[in-house]
C-alpha cells in the first residue's frame, strides 16, 4: 500500500527527547524567576551604596539563561536522535529480516542478544514464526513434488495401454476396459484424498457435536467384510465420547485408521481394537493393531503424505494411494486435537487421537 512520506520514528523520538528536555529547562527557569528574582526590589541600596536589583540580575540572567536553552536544545536533539537510533536498532533488525523473508529467503534468523525485553520478546516470536513458515512451505514443496507423482503414475498407464490398443487392434477389449477402469479409480481416489487433505487443512467446516464412539461403530461395520476376508478380529469398547466437530470429517478419520489398523496385520489371526474413552475435557481414541515390528524411526514419518510403513498385501478395494495417516493428522489438527502413534513392542502400531470434549 502506498503511504505518504512522512517522519521517521527516530526523528519524531528525537524531537520528542530535545522538546522534553526543554521544556524541562524552562521550566526550571520558571521557577528559578518566580522565587528568587520576584523578591528582589526593582532599586535597592545597600552598603556603600552597591547593591544587586532586579534589573540587573535580568540583564545579566536572561543572556545565560538564553544561551543554556539554546544548549539544552541542541543537546536534546542530538542526544535524542544517538538515543533514538540505540532503542530502535533491534527494530531496524527486525525490519531487515522481514524484507528477506519478504524476497523468499526464510533460512535467516534474528538471533538477537542481550537480556528479555519486549524488543528481544518480538524477535523471538518472529525466528519462531519463520521457523514454522519454512517448514510448511518445504512440507507443500515436497507434498506438491509427490502429489505430481503420485497422479503422473495412472495418467502414464493410462496412456501406455491406450497405446498399445492402438497399435494391436485385435487385442482383448474388455480386458483393457477393466484395467482403464482400475487405474481411473485409482486416480480419482488419489483425488479425492488431496480435496480431503486440503478440506481438512483449511478447518472452515461447521461444528456439531459428535460421538466418537458412535462413529467408532459406523466405521468398524464399515471395514468389518475386508477384517473378515483378512481374517482379522475387530472390537469396538469404551464409552460415549463426545466432541464437537465435522461428523463427516471424523467418521472419515476413524475410518482410515481403523482401516490402516486392518491391512496392517498382515497375517491371519490378527486382532485391531477401537476404544474410545472421555477424560475429563478430553475425549480419546485409541486404535491399536497386531502386525509387523515398526522401527521406532519410521514411526514419526507415516503421517507424511505418501509415506508407506510396510509393504502391504491389499485387495483392490482397499488399495490406499498413501495419504490415510497423513489425512487424519489434517483432520485431528483441525478439530485441535493430537495424534500420537506408536509402536508395540510385539508388532503393531498404537494410534491414540485426543480431541476437546464438547462444551
């Protein structure tokens, strides 16, 4: 926005210390008239006939006196504009790692010395706000990056067997057909995950309230033909837990993690638990699995889009396209809740959500 040019902060501080500084000195003068020279007669003699009046000590007070103003003034501007440009250094600093933040370039940091002040209060803040701008803006690069990848992957098929119709027109159509059609979902449903994925960043979603144990139930009788072709024991305990939120967006994110729950137990015999429970102002869901042994490494990165823990054996139904967790981790966020996850010591994986109870 374009402003008009006008005083900086260190000149109108200046100008502020010298007028302080002289009508301080004035006022001093003030005084020094209203309760000394007022008591001295206009024309007095005293011994030998030589004795101060006030006339005189006019004449000889208003020229110093004149001439310690004009000092003071001089002084207070001076003085004010060094003293000015020391209390607005870290502002300066602040304003310049802006403007490079501003160019793209968020690896600077203020880093700034000196004791807890409210200057020292701001700098950290903004190092703390640009250390977060940059780890979201790399967290987009690299989710822009996979995402490209990630639908390049089916639009190539797609055009590989497109191909190879064309060049073999005796080739068998309907297998084509059901191979178009499995890479085409596959699409969508890579689609459909990134529209979810944003949906639940941005949080502009209306809230109701919602029992999470309820909603634990619908998804359970979801997945329970694909835990039944796995082979897999899926319970549902707890009680009511009510939060406020999207019941939509909930449903979905205990749907991915039953549903992640279910196609990691890779072998038969396996079991998944839902539970959900409320303590106190926090409402818990907790979603634990059987399955391979995760290292304790891998963990922290499986809520990072298109991250895979463990090579899975998947119907085509329910192959995912690697965003589940990374979808409940929107989700969780924007409902300001916590997703914690590990893993157990058998093998397997504990997902445990908190969410605030609703009002």
């Amino acid at each position: 926005m374009r402003r008009r040019p006008g005083l900086s902060a260190r000149l109108k501080l200046a100008l502020s210390y010298a007028g302080f500084l002289f009508v301080a000195g004035a006022l001093l003068l003030a005084v020094v008239w209203w309760f000394l020279l007022r008591y001295v007669p206009d024309n007095s003699q005293g011994l030998l006939g030589i004795s101060p009046n006030r006339y005189l000590l006019v004449r000889t007070f208003a020229p110093a006196a004149a001439v310690a103003m004009a000092f003071l003034l001089v002084f207070g501007l001076l003085g004010g504009w060094v003293l000015a440009g020391r209390m607005l250094r870290p502002l300066t600093l602040i304003t310049d790692a802006a403007r490079t933040a501003g160019r793209g370039s968020l690896s600077h940091r203020i880093h700034m010395e000196g004791r807890q002040d409210e200057f020292r209060e701001l700098s950290d803040a903004f190092d703390s706000m640009l250390d977060r701008l940059e780890s979201h803006v790399a967290e987009q690069q690299r989710f822009a990056a996979n995402a490209s990848h990630e639908l390049r992957t089916p639009l190539a098929i797609s055009r590989t067997l497109l191909d190879v119709a064309r060049k073999d027109p005796g080739q068998d159509r309907g297998e084509l057909i059901e191979r178009l059609y499995a890479v085409n979902t596959r699409a969508i449903d890579l689609t459909e995950a990134l529209l979810l994925l944003s949906r639940g960043d941005r949080g502009n979603f209306t809230r109701e309230s919602v029992d999470l144990s309820l909603v634990a139930e619908e998804a359970a009788e979801t997945l329970l033909p694909l835990a039944e072709e796995r082979r897999t024991t899926l319970d549902v305990t707890g009680g009511a837990a009510r939060t406020s939120g999207s019941a939509e967006l909930l449903l979905r994110m205990v749907t991915n993690l039953v549903q992640n729950a279910v196609v990691h137990n890779l072998s038969a015999g396996g079991t998944v638990t839902v539970h959900t429970q409320a303590y106190g102002g926090t409402i818990v869901l907790r979603v634990e699995n059987t399955g391979r042994v995760l290292p304790a490494d891998l963990v922290p990165t499986l809520t990072e889009p298109f991250r895979r823990g463990t090579e899975r054996v998947r119907t085509d139904e329910h192959a995912g396209v690697g965003l589940g967790l990374a979808i409940v981790h929107s989700i969780v966020r924007a409902h300001d809740g916590t997703l914690d996850l590990a893993p157990r010591p058998a093998g397997g994986l504990v997902a445990t959500v908190r969410l605030p109870a609703a009002p």
